[in-house]
C-alpha cells in the first residue's frame, strides 16, 4: 500500500499507523467517526457491523468491481482463503491417510495429529466453522468443530499461522489455516502440502473504507483508496493470491478448488455467535 501512495502522488500526504485487528476494531467501536484516521483497512466483517451500528463510512467515489458483490462503502484490499495441509513425511510415519474434508479431523484417529487455530483467538478458525456450519447446520456444525479442538489438544492454536508452524516442525501430521502459506511451503520443497476439503474453501477479506467526518473528511481520504486498489493491488496479489478483481491471475496452485462464500453477510456479531456454537454457550 505504501508502494502504490509513494509512487502515485501520494508521497508525504500520508501517515500509516498498524493495529491488530481486534485492536483496532475495539477502537473503532469506541472512537467511532472520533477516530484520528481517515482512511481504515480491516477485516470486512468488522466494516459491515461498524456501518451498521454508526454508519461511519462514506460510500466511495468511483465504481469499484469486484469479482463477488460488495457494499458500496468499502474497497476489498486482500484476501485469505482456508484451506487443510499436511506434513506428507509425518503423515506416512504416522501412518495416517491424508483427510479429504474439515469433517474427517474430528475422526479419533487424528486425535494428536493435528494442529488448528481456536476460534477464540482466531479469525482463521473462523473460515473452518463457517464451512461446518454451512454444511451441517449450526448445531450439528458446531459439534464437529467441538470435536475437531478436542482432537488438537494441546495443539489447538491461539493465531492463524500457528497450525502451519507446528507441521513445519513435524509436531503434528495435519493442519487447518491459511491456503496460501501452504501452497508457499510446498513451492519451497517443503514436505507440506495443501487439500481444499470438500466443504469447500471459505475467504474473509480485508477491505479500506473512508472514515465520515463530515466537512471535516480529509480531500485525500478517498484518493487513498482508489490508488491503493488501482496500483497497489499486483504487490498485494503476489503476497495474497486470493483474485478480488476480474482479470486478476493467480497462479494454478492458488486457485482453491471449491471456493465458497457464506450465506450470511460476515459481521462481528455472528463471529461472536458462532463463536458461543462452539463454545457451547
């Protein structure tokens, strides 16, 4: 994103700040249209839910396609598709078949063979319910991810990426996480590969939106967007191979095999629902 402002007319125009996403979600929920930026990137589902409470985002100026529809007040950056992985030489010493669905981890016979993030502090995790869910129902759903977490024991992950590091090491056979760190691995000649189970591969996005302030909205605030989604998006592509926008090319690898979108428009509020599914509250 710096890249694209830098080179677009944007230089020194411009300060960037990081947040963790729940970090910068509880400050927007408490900050509101008071938040010091004027332009913020993060998870769509928190972008859904603040425009629903505050109504704090201005729609954008300017069409924005994408390949799935979208509201018109807010501009998808990234994106994050889940996907199953598996270490092939710890799966062949512990003699195991490689799972062909989310559903085949709740199988006892993976119980310490596997390693997935918990839905309680991760998002990640949150693409493997939203597959169960899906496919079975909330209830029954629910219960097969309980069971998925029962299996992972002490594996059972607090962020995204830690499945992923616990296979690299050969801790654990199989995994759940981020597709495409996977699909790098394997590139490298690491013993990993990836498998798009047959619930199929859920996406959460990460999108900018332009703050309502009023008169006092910042002239650039939109300018910023339009040049990160116009010249920014080839770099992101090559670190997020998820395509947002038509004609975008990701490699064959990249391409998940059975993408899907869930039925409900991703809100903070139902991360949290699912989120008491699982939990059994």
């Amino acid at each position: 994103m710096k890249n694209a402002l830098d080179k677009n007319g944007l230089k020194g125009a411009y300060l960037m700040q990081g947040f963790g996403t729940s970090e910068l979600g509880g400050k927007l929920v408490a900050e509101g249209t008071n938040i010091e930026a004027d332009v913020v990137t993060i998870s769509t589902y928190y972008l859904e839910s603040l425009q629903k409470q505050k109504s704090m985002f201005l729609p954008l100026e300017g069409k924005v396609q994408t390949i799935n529809p979208t509201p018109d007040y807010y501009a998808p950056i990234l994106g994050l598709s889940g996907s199953l992985f598996v270490n092939t030489q710890v799966l062949k010493d512990d003699g195991l078949k490689a799972p062909a669905s989310i559903e085949d981890l709740a199988d006892p016979a993976y119980a310490g063979h596997i390693a997935v993030p918990d839905i309680m502090g991760s998002s990640t995790s949150w693409l493997m319910t939203q597959a169960m869910i899906a496919e079975k129902g909330e209830e029954a759903g629910a219960a097969v991810i309980r069971q998925i977490e029962k299996n992972a024991g002490a594996h059972l992950e607090k962020s995204g990426s830690g499945p992923l590091k616990k296979i690299r090491a050969g801790e654990v056979a199989v995994g759940f996480g981020l597709r495409h760190q996977a699909v790098a691995d394997k590139a490298k000649g690491l013993p990993i590969d990836f498998i798009d189970p047959k619930e199929g591969n859920f996406t959460l996005m990460e999108a900018a939106a332009v703050v309502n302030k009023g008169e006092k909205t910042n002239p650039n605030a939109q300018k910023v967007v339009q040049t990160i989604i116009q010249f920014g998006r080839t770099e992101l592509l090559r670190n997020y191979p998820v395509a947002l926008y038509p004609n975008e090319k990701v490699t064959a690898d990249n391409q998940p095999a059975n993408p899907k979108q869930f039925p409900e428009p991703l809100t903070v509020e139902l991360l949290q629902k699912h989120q008491n599914l699982v939990k059994g509250q």
